[in-house]
C-alpha cells in the first residue's frame, strides 16, 4: 500500500435487495486529500460514503482504511473506528439539542473517554479557529444554520480524526454561508492532514476537491486528481 493512501474501495458493491446501488466501485483517497463525489440524486453515491464510513456492509469487495479491511472489524471495532478514527457531517448538522455547543463540539472526545476538562479545551481551540469561541454556552437553538453547520465541522475535527465523511455538508446552506463553511472546513481538516469524502451536488463545491468522482447509476468514475 501506498504509505500516503489512507483509504480504498475495491470493486465494493452494494444492493437493496434486489436493486444495485453501488456498482464495482474503485476508489483511493490520501491522508489529507479532499475526494467529492457527485451525482444524481439516486445515483449511489451517499450508499457509497456509507460503505466507506463502515455504515453499511458491502455485498462484494472490500473497503480498507489504513490497509486492514472493513469486513475483518467486528461490530464493536467498527463502532470504534468510527468513534475514534473518522467524523461525521450531515447537511442538517444534526446537533444533541439538550447540549451546549461546547459539549456538542466536545461529544467525539468525551465517548471515546477523554476527561471532560480536556476535551472542553479541546473544543473550544477549535470553536475559536471557526470563529465560534462567544457561541460556546448557547444551545444549538440559538445559533444560525450557518453557524450550526460550522459546529458540525467542530465537532467532526475535534478528535483530529484520519478521514471525514461528509454528506451534502452545504447542502441546507444559501451560497454565501455554504461558501465560508466550505472554506473553513476544508481548511481545518487541510491543515490537520485530514482526508475528506464528500458528496455533493453542488458544482461549486466538488471544484474546490483534489479529486473529483462522479457516479451514474451506481457506476463511479474519477475524473480527476491534482497532481502531488
């Protein structure tokens, strides 16, 4: 393996039933790379991201994350890897309520057992390299969707994770705020050598990536990587 690659598919496929939704999928992504993937909506590639991510089995191939495939983890390894390894953002931010947003930034330290001092300053370094230092003891209620999208990111990168998988991450955002949320999420995880898959459908989006794949039908094509 390439000792910069961080994460593969390999001919991974998946199916509902007897639907197929991911088709011979192939696909290599390095330690801080930004991969997009884009397509229709019903083209696969949110399936994909989650058969990337260790959410959904594959039916055939493998996923590799670090050169160990996804199928050798039990479910109580998986459960970790994805605690400790990977983060998560969802177009709707899909912040606890009941939580600050310090501790909701605070959440990925605090499961995987880090003492709750630590991992507030943890969380709060990088609320304030968001620009979200002031927001720290509102509740998700009380901050913009814009704002509330940028604690998403927080929360993600927290725990300086290997790759992070973000589905639609603008998505509910109007271009001026999903454009500085882009900004500053691909520069944070940029910075902390952070992978980042992302699927959009936004054009705009998918150009700011070092690698852009698109998918049709369940079928994934690379159409391009900047070169090292």
């Amino acid at each position: 393996m390439n000792t910069s690659e961080v994460l593969s598919a390999e001919g991974v496929e998946l199916c509902y039933g007897e639907t197929p939704a991911v088709r011979g999928a192939q696909l290599t992504v390095r330690r801080g790379e930004v991969a997009a993937i884009t397509g229709q909506s019903g083209s696969g590639k949110s399936s994909l991201l989650y058969c990337l991510a260790g959410v959904l089995p594959v039916a055939r191939g493998e996923v590799r994350f670090e050169g160990r495939s996804l199928s050798e983890l039990d479910d109580e390894e998986l459960s970790a890897l994805r605690r400790e390894r990977f983060g998560f953002v969802f177009q709707y931010g899909e912040l606890l309520p009941e939580l600050t947003i310090e501790e909701n930034t605070a959440l990925p330290l605090r499961l995987a057992g880090r003492r709750k001092a630590e991992a507030l300053a943890a969380a709060g370094e990088v609320l304030g390299r968001l620009g979200l230092a002031d927001l720290r003891t509102r509740r998700p209620s009380q901050v913009s969707g814009g704002q509330s999208q940028r604690v998403a990111v927080a929360r993600a990168l927290v725990h300086r994770p290997a790759v992070v998988f973000a589905d639609e991450p603008t998505g509910s955002l109007d271009s001026a705020n999903a454009a500085a949320v882009l900004d500053e999420f691909l520069s944070l995880a940029r910075s902390r050598g952070t992978a980042v898959v992302l699927v959009t459908h936004d054009a705009d989006v998918a150009a700011r990536a070092d690698t852009h794949y698109t998918m049709r039908d369940g079928v994934l094509a690379c159409r391009a990587r900047e070169a090292s």
